[in-house]
C-alpha cells in the first residue's frame, strides 16, 4: 500500500493505493475524521462484483451505510441521474454534514463528485475509483461535471475529494478493452513527466497486461503521482495543468467523430498522441527516434480501431468546436523530449487540417 499527498494546502487530501486496500476502507477513513457512515452512490456491476468488500468493511467501520445505485453507462452521466442522487440523499436525510462514497468509474466518480459540490452547496466525498482509467486520473484533481445535450462535460464544477481509495486489485475484473483504455492515459503520463515510468511499461508490458499485482501497483501509484503533482501546481488549469490534455486535442475530436462509441476515451487519446507524435516531428519538436520509440509502445500496448474511416472535415470540426481549444487560438501538447510535456501556442490551422488529412487517410502511417 502506498499513500500519496495531493498538496491544496488547507483542501490536501491523500490518494492511497493498493492491492486489497478495499477491505481496509473503513479503517482508513476512520483514521481521515470521518465518524458517521457515508451515503454510497455506486455503479450497477461494479456493486455486484466487489460491493460485498466494501459495504462488509464499511459497517464495521460505520454501521451499515445507504446506497444509491446508478445504472451502468457513459449515457447516464446526465441530470436524470443526478435527480435521482438528489433524491436517494434526501431520502437518506443527508444534511451538510453527510459525504458521499463514489464507488465505480470515471462515469461513477464524476457525477457522484457533481451531486457533492452542489447538494446543500457542497458536502464532501470520498472517491473509491474501480477503473484504470479513474484511478489514475479522474478520481484525482477534482473536476466533477455530467453530459448534456450540447455536449460532453458541459456542465459541471471544481470540488475535491477529501481522500481516494484505489485498490488496484479490483482491477482483475476490468475488461481488457478498459484496461487498454486506461494504460493509454498511463503512457500519456510518462510521456508528458516521467521517462522512467515509460521505460517500465515497455520492460513489463506483458506483466501489466496479464495484470501482475506488483506491476499494477507500480503504474497505478507512478501515474497517480504524476496527476497529483500537475493538480497540485495547477488546480484550475491556468497553465501547467493543460499539459494533461497531452493527446486529448485531436483524441477528443477524434473521440466526438466516432460518436463515442467506435473508440474508448484511452483509444481516442492513443489516437491523438500518434497524431500530435506525427505534427511534432514535422514541426521539428522531437527528434525521430525518440518520437519512434514512444509510437512503438503505443501500438505495443493494444490493438486501436481503425480512423482511416472518419471524414477529416467532422473530424476537424470538432476539434474546433473543443473547450479547451481557447478562443481561435490553436493549443496544442508536444513533447520537448520523453518525459516532457509543452504547451505550443499558435498552432497554425491549415497546416495542422492538412497534416490531419494526411494522418486520417493513412490511418495513422506516416511514412
Ligand atoms: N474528472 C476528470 O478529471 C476526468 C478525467 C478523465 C475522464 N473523466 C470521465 O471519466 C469517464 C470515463 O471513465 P471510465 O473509463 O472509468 O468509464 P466508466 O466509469 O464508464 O467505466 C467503464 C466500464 O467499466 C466497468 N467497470 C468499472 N470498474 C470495474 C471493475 N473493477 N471490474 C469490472 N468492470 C468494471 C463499468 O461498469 C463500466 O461499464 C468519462 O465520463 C470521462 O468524461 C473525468
Ligand atoms: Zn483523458
């Protein structure tokens, strides 16, 4: 078990990881303060296959806690299911004093993480992260939020967790296509921080896959590390957080055209940092081989559905459409060197919509 520190100052919480740590659960947030049993808002199939551990360690702790149950699905990360949160917690006679316990993925934590920020103005939550994926990324930095009509994350709110409870081991019932997903958003991290961390998972690729206790361990607590720093320097994302979005430019809008169904979050993402690989070298950011090294560990770590079948002008108009995009001005993540991310500004757009189409209709062979 290892414990890391998210440094807020008087908002710090810690991020405790390892293999069985669920059983631990009421233990450990005893010793955080809390008191009084949490109000559980938990996915579907993440209760059925490891509920029995945590709610079994959670009464010992507390007595036994109230659950909401939420259906399984990126298309329930809406405000219907946060009513129905609302209401679970007043029938729960939450007040402000109560917390919520997230239990499941991104999905889970994000809207779990939204009904905390904004229930009686705010109470506090605990996220127990159940994916690669929220492990090592959304359960950390306190961005919570749902999907609406007019898009993904649209609305939402900075709130953070008061701890977070990763057990690495419930990873064993992961689907393999998630755990690709997420191990992508791992390699994203040594990429933009820590060249150590991509020399591991090239060294143990096969181990992380066949999900070796140690070596899930390692990347979990290495990439988590890597999360909480950057939030650390930078919570709301004024400067050094962006370095994050490493892939997530081009992944997102390639994530959109597909209509969030063809590719997962970490697929788009690998996509995206192909793509941003590919602009850099043309761009002369990164030198050829270590630009080929990280391109080789990308197509190593999973197999990723084909983009050669989106049409690059919706693929473009998305991009444009993005967020984080800033205002007309064209941002953009490359790496200095593995292991060093950067944010690029004024990126020009028709070089950056040619090279698209370039990369599209070769679905991503640059040579
Ligand atoms: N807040 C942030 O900073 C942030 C960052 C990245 C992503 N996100 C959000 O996270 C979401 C994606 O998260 P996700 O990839 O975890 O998806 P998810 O929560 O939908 O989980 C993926 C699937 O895995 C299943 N599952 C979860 N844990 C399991 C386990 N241990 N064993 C077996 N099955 C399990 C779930 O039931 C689900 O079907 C998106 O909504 C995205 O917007 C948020
Ligand atoms: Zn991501």
């Amino acid at each position: 078990m290892k414990t890391l520190t998210v440094n807020l100052k008087e908002r710090s919480y810690r991020v405790i990881v390892g293999g069985g740590v669920l059983a631990r659960a009421g233990k450990i947030l005893s010793r955080h303060g809390f008191r009084t049993a949490p109000v559980i808002v938990a996915n579907s199939t993440v209760l059925r296959l490891h509920g029995d551990g945590l709610l079994g360690a959670l009464r010992g702790a507390f007595g036994p806690s109230p659950l909401i149950r939420i259906p399984d699905g990126e298309r329930y990360k809406n405000h219907q299911t946060l009513l129905k949160i609302y209401d679970g917690l007043f029938r729960a006679r939450a007040d402000r004093r109560s917390w919520i316990l997230a239990f499941g993925g991104g999905v889970t934590g994000d809207i779990a993480g939204f009904a905390a920020a904004t229930f009686m103005r705010g109470i506090r939550f605990v996220m127990v992260p159940t994916t690669l994926l929220s492990q090592v990324d959304s359960s950390i930095g306190g961005k919570t939020g749902i999907n609406v009509p007019q898009g993904k994350n649209l609305v939402g709110a900075f709130h953070q967790p008061s701890a977070v409870i990763a057990d690495t081991g419930v990873l064993e019932t992961l689907p393999g296509r998630q755990l690709q997903s997420g191990l992508f958003e791992v390699i994203k991290c040594g990429a933009i921080r820590s060249r150590p961390l991509l020399d591991y998972i090239d060294r143990r690729l096969p181990d992380i896959l066949n999900r070796h206790p140690g070596a899930l361990e390692h990347i979990v607590v290495a990439a988590a590390r890597i999360k909480a720093d950057v939030v650390a320097l930078d919570e709301t994302e004024g400067g050094l957080r962006m370095i994050l979005n490493y892939g997530h430019t081009i992944g997102h809008a390639i994530e959109a055209a597909g209509c969030y169904r063809r590719f997962t979050h970490g697929e788009a993402v690998a996509w995206g940092m192909l793509a941003a690989l590919g602009y850099g070298r043309e761009l002369g950011v990164l030198g050829a081989k270590e630009t080929g090294r990280l391109i080789r560990l990308i197509q190593k770590a999973g197999r990723l559905p084909a983009v050669d079948r989106l049409e690059p002008d919706e693929v473009w108009r998305s991009l444009l459409r993005d967020k984080k995009f800033g205002g007309g001005d064209i941002r953009m993540v490359f790496l200095r060197s593995l292991g060093e991310g950067a944010v690029f500004n004024g990126i020009e757009a028709p070089s950056l919509r040619r090279f698209l189409g370039r990369f599209l209709g070769g679905n991503g062979d640059l040579d």
